[in-house]
C-alpha cells in the first residue's frame, strides 16, 4: 500500500524524521584543517571505509543508477553539485559516488555535527556544517572557496529538506548559488528520479546528471545567481519527468487545499 504524507509548505516542511537539534557551531570549529597528518587520515577514512560503505547503501538499498556521471569525471577543476534532497541516508552517499574520483564536499545543516563525536567524522566524511553567524560565514566562505581551489565537488540541496522519495522538484531559491557566482565555478546538476523494479517494491534511484552551468560574470551578482538558479531548476523539472512510480505520495494539505482540488 502506497504511503501518503500530506504537507502545507514545499519549503520549509521537513519529513526525515530525525528531528535534531541545531545547537550553535562551537566558535573554534576549523572548516579547513591543512595538517597533513590529518588530511592522510581523513584521505583513507574516506577512500577506504566511507566510499565502500556509500556504494553500498546507494547501490544496494535505492539500486542508484546514474546516468551521463561522465560530465563530471571529465572536468578537471572544482565544481558545484546541486541535488534535490529524497534519498534520506543516500543524499549523504550519492554525491561522492557522482563525483568519483573527486572528493567530494556535502553543505550540511547543524544538525549534523551536534555532539562531539559527530564534529569529528562529519567533518572527515566531506560535511560542511552552514555557518552560524557572520565569523563563521566569513570562514565558510573561505572554505568553500578553498576546496575548489582543492578541485573538490561541493554538493548542495537547495531544496534543503527531506522528502523521501518524492518524484517532483521542490521549490528553491538562488541563495545557495552565491557560491559559483562568486568563484566563477562551473555547476552540474544531479535529478534523482524513481523507477519500478520487477522484483522489490522499493523503487530504484536513477540519477540524470547534466551541466556544466557557467555563471555569467559580466552580469552583476544578483543576476549571475538568478540565471545559474533558474537554469538547475529547469533542467531538474525536465529530468524529473522520467519517474514512472510514486513510491511515497505527497499530499498539499493546506488552508487552500479545497479551493485547488474544486
């Protein structure tokens, strides 16, 4: 029997079902840590145990399929990866699977690094918390800038909240794209759709990864924001279109609801 799970707000509404806390960042907490012996050990945690662990989640629980990943392989530099946010546990796997053999760089919300052994393996895992304040907005910002440089991947979910297994695309705003704005990084968008599968009733994950979006720079920062938005947004709703399941149905239960469905 399919589930249904009726919403009011396609932009704050929120159903991964974890409910943390977001305690404020400690005010020494280090985005970018240039110790090597550090950077070796983060190297082989993530090569050695967290990309086995994500190929496994992803490939085995939501049988993740992607499709045209080359595109990223093929570009050299550091990039942006924008995602729409369904796949729960597998929104944390996916994008260094995409990526690879990028590493791979994942915003997260506080949530994530809300005790003192989360703040340890987060951050080695490629989280970056968003920032809190306007001290560590400057230092996000800088450490954003420098993973680039690094010829990371930074992924992003504009859509910020979790909908497990929703076919459609969410509305989200060009906030997060001051990022390639700025840098003048080049940005590839990541649509997870759904399709049946002969044997499980959980569906499969197919990922459409399609780009490179260069920012305009001889547009004003505003403009460069609106147009690199407006461009993942689009060709996400198009890529959306080859779901062919609804897994989980998604009901608009709002003061309005009865005047859209007369």
């Amino acid at each position: 029997m399919k589930r249904v799970i009726y919403f009011k707000d396609e932009l704050n509404d929120d159903f991964s079902g974890m409910n943390m806390k977001k305690p404020p960042l400690p005010e020494n907490f280090r985005y970018v840590r240039k110790n090597p012996f550090y950077r070796a050990a983060c190297f082989l945690f993530y090569r050695i145990i967290a990309t086995p662990v994500a190929y496994a989640v992803c490939k085995i629980h939501y049988g993740v399929r992607y499709v045209n990943r080359k595109i990223i392989k093929k570009h050299k530099g550091g990039c942006f990866l924008y995602a729409n946010h369904t796949m729960a546990a597998g929104d944390a796997f996916s994008p260094s699977l995409a990526a690879f053999p990028k590493n791979t760089r994942i915003i997260v919300g506080r949530e994530a690094v809300s005790n003192k052994f989360l703040r340890a393996v987060v951050p080695m895992l490629g989280g970056l918390p968003v920032p809190d304040g306007l001290k560590q907005t400057c230092k996000f910002r800088k450490a954003v800038e420098e993973y680039i440089k690094r010829k990371n991947c930074v992924t992003v979910y504009p859509e910020a909240h979790i909908w497990k297994y929703y076919t459609g695309i969410r509305p989200f705003t060009d906030v997060s794209f001051r990022y390639p704005a700025e840098l003048s990084a080049p940005v590839f968008a990541a649509t997870v759709t759904y399709e049946k599968r002969k044997i499980f009733s959980r569906p499969r994950a197919v990922v459409y990864i399609d780009g490179p979006f260069y920012p305009d720079m001889t547009l004003n920062l505003k403009e460069r924001r609106k147009v690199l938005r407006d461009q993942v947004y689009t060709v996400m709703l198009s890529r959306a279109k080859n779901s062919n399941c609804e897994y989980v149905k998604y009901v608009y239960s709002g003061e309005d609801a009865d005047k859209l469905s007369a």
